[in-house]
C-alpha cells in the first residue's frame, strides 16, 4: 500500500513559464481532433506528444505523471501535446446515431494533421493502451518523424477468435464501463477498490460521453495487428521503451511486443506494485525511467538524475547505437551513489522490477 502513496499526495503543481495550456481542433480527412499544448518549441528538440487510453481523456491518462515534482525538470526542456481522441475531449458533444468513428489507424493518419500546423518536424511519444497501438501505427508510417516511445500497456496484436469469443461472452454480462475497467485495471485492483480505483470508476462510469468513449472502445477492439517482426521489414526504427505493470491485464501482451522488437532499440521495465496503469500509481518511478531514456537520446544531462539515481543499484541497460552526430545509448539505470550511468553488453534488453 506504501507503494501507491505517491497518487494521493501529488498535488497540483503551479504551471512552469511559458506552461500555459493552449488548447486547438484541427480538421483532418478523418473528422476533428482536438489537442492541448503546454510550452513553447525548443531549438533541435523534438515535441513530447501523448495519447490516451481508452475511457480516459489526456487529463485523467496523464495528469498524475506530468504534474508530479521531478516530471518538472523534463517539461520545462520541453514542448507538451496532449492529443484527446476525437469526442473524448472534455465537453465533447455526443456524436450522433450511425457515426462511423475512426479506426485507430486513421486516429493515428490523424496526427501529421496536428504537427503540420503546430509546425513541429519530430516527436517523441507517450501512449498508454490504444494509444500506444496509434503512436506505433504513427512511428511504423512515419519513422522520420518519431525520435522514441514510450509505451504504456501497448498490445500489438488483432484480436483472435478466442478473443472475440471471451469479449462477446463478457458483452452479455458486463456494461461497457465494467469492460473498459477490466482493461484499464487488474482484477485485484478493482476488488480491492481503492480511492483510485473509485475516483476511475466514477470517470468512466458517469462520463457525459460515454457513447463516445463506446465507439472508442469498439475501434480498439476492431485494430489491426502491427505484424512487428524482429529483424524484419516491420518494425519500430527508433529508441522504445516498454512499460507494463506487474499482474497488469496486459502483462502477457507487451512481454509478447519485446520479443519482437530490435533489443539494441528496445528497453523493457516491468514495475512492481503499479498496476494497470503505473503512470498513475508509480509516476515517480516512470518519471525517473523516463529521464534516464530522454538521457539515453542526449537530451538530458546526467546532472538532472536525483533521487533514483542516487538511492537504487539495479540496472536497465541496451546497447549503443549511433543517429548522425547524436550518440543513441539508451540506458535505463537505477545506480550507485556516484550518480553514473553504467554501460552494458550490446544488443542487452532487460527485465526489471522496482
């Protein structure tokens, strides 16, 4: 239970310089998109650019992790998207009968849209859930504009028959919100009924647009596998780091997606005692994670790491590759109390719990 402390005493943060929220729709072939922007560019850096799960909104994803204390030091040395899928935006208006909603790979046929009139060359991701499936699809068709991700409970696959059998049999006796709960969140989660697991519940359960957030649901479920094959055709390009739950109900999944995945490109962190959606439960372990990726790019001095690097000893290390004039060594590290960044064997992806 210590472990989930940090969610209920985050507190809201007073917005950095230049962190006002802008928020934009633009039109796109596939309907309107709707996305919030929080600082301004930054010279040779790409834009953090973040999408949703399903049943939540960017608010309700990823407030928790972007406005805890050492996520401070990485948004003020960069410019924020937070892209809301179309109708899940808050005040969205409910869309009417017969809407064909978009498929998550026209969500993602969306996003080029967004950063050709915000103007910006390249992005670094942060997806949970569906919206790790649609940052991928994104990073597999655009590879030039994505520099790393960071996926969250991402399932690469389509549906089996099995799957479709079990979602059909769930169908007659569970409502949509008791669905997308099982998918946000462990079973142990829900029956232990936390305050978290309480204040989500209310979320999805009373949400305004919850027709909406249904057809969501249904394009997420109707996806396409990625077909990702390591060594082969199809496949990430870029740095990714892989991030699941301990006992999530996407555990098996995302262990699947690093199998597939080129491990000199790939680091994978398991986090004990986070749940479903550890971005809520563990935003200071994520935080730290995600510092030492953005470092592992060149992008953050190895004096911004604090608190994890100087109080853990376990190691996330892949190997050293090179990008033009940019060393791409992506070291995930949990070090010594020198505060240094330990290399490893090349090609070294590993499984870590913290």
């Amino acid at each position: 239970m210590a472990e989930l402390q940090e969610v209920q005493i985050t507190e809201e943060k007073p917005l950095l310089p230049g962190q006002t929220p802008e928020t934009h729709s633009v039109e796109t072939p596939y309907g309107s998109v709707t996305f919030t922007v929080y600082g301004t560019p930054k010279p040779k850096r790409p834009a953090i650019l973040t999408y949703h799960d399903v049943g939540l909104n960017y608010k309700s994803c990823f407030q928790p992790l972007f406005q805890f204390g050492d996520m401070q030091e990485i948004i003020q040395n960069f410019v924020r998207v937070h892209v809301d899928a179309p109708g899940m935006e808050e005040g969205a208006p409910v869309f009417p009968l017969g809407y064909q909603y978009p498929s998550l790979d026209q969500l993602a046929d969306m996003i080029p849209c967004i950063l050709q009139y915000l103007n910006f060359s390249t992005v670094i991701g942060v997806g949970v859930g569906a919206g790790a499936y649609i940052l991928s699809r994104y990073a597999l068709t655009h590879p030039d504009m994505v520099e790393g991700l960071v996926l969250i409970n991402i399932d690469p696959n389509a549906k089996g028959w099995m799957d479709w059998a079990a979602h059909k049999l769930t169908g007659l006796t569970s409502s949509i919100p008791e669905m997308i709960l099982g998918h946000l969140f462990s079973q142990e989660e829900l029956s232990g009924n936390s305050e978290l697991i309480q204040k989500y519940r209310n979320i999805v359960t009373h949400a305004p647009n919850l027709e909406n957030i249904e057809l969501y649901w249904n394009s997420y479920n109707n996806r396409r596998d990625l077909n990702l094959e390591r060594g082969g055709a199809v496949t990430l390009k870029c740095p990714v780091m892989l991030v699941v739950g301990d006992q999530a109900p996407h555990e098996d999944a995302v262990v699947e997606c690093n199998s597939k995945l080129d491990p000199t490109q790939t680091s994978f962190l398991k986090m004990a005692d986070s749940g479903g959606q550890p971005q809520l439960t563990q935003p200071g372990k994520l935080t730290e994670a995600f510092k030492y990726f953005l470092q592992g790019m060149g992008y953050m001095a190895s004096s911004c790491m604090t608190r994890l690097s100087r109080s853990r000893t376990a190691s996330l290390t892949s190997a050293a590759s090179v990008d033009g004039n940019r060393s791409r060594s992506r070291t995930l590290s949990q070090s010594s109390e020198s505060g240094t960044l330990p290399s490893g064997p090349p090609g070294h992806t590993m499984e870590v719990s913290c």
